[in-house]
C-alpha cells in the first residue's frame, strides 16, 4: 500500500477493496470502498479507518463502514506484546 493517496486495489475472492491513504497530522486515514460479489449482485459499503497512536505507546484503529447509508464504527486497540 501507499498512503500518498494513490488508490491501492486488493481483490479477496469476491471481495475488492479499493481504498486510498494519506497522513492528517499524526493520524493515517485510509478511505474507499468495499465490493463484494454475490449470486443477486454486488453489495457495496464505503469504509474509513483512521490509525493513531494513543496513550502509552497503544495503536488505535477506528473503522467506519457505511452499507445502505447505515454507518457502523468499531474501535480497536493493540498493545504490543512483549517478547
């Protein structure tokens, strides 16, 4: 990926993702869609995902996805397992 915003596509089976990153600041937004194929057609979501790093060194992905204007926001937070 690059996150120059340039568009990166990754295709999963029936799954495509096309997204496009850049920097705001110290957060990384990753913005596009997600298509996935189906038997009665294509179902399309945009999603959003924005990474910081919070307190503590604690790496914070919230996730966005819109299907059918219905948003729905997850948030996830990684702490680094010491070895």
């Amino acid at each position: 990926p690059t996150f120059d915003s340039a568009e990166n596509v990754n295709v999963n089976g029936r799954t495509t993702l096309k997204t496009k990153s850049r920097w705001e600041g110290n957060r990384l937004v990753t913005e596009g869609t997600q298509t996935v194929a189906t038997q009665s057609g294509e179902i399309t979501a945009t999603v959003r995902e924005v990474r910081t790093v919070g307190e503590e060194g604690l790496l914070v992905v919230e996730t966005t996805r819109t299907s059918s204007g219905n948003p729905s926001t997850t948030k996830q937070v990684y702490r680094r397992k010491d070895a």
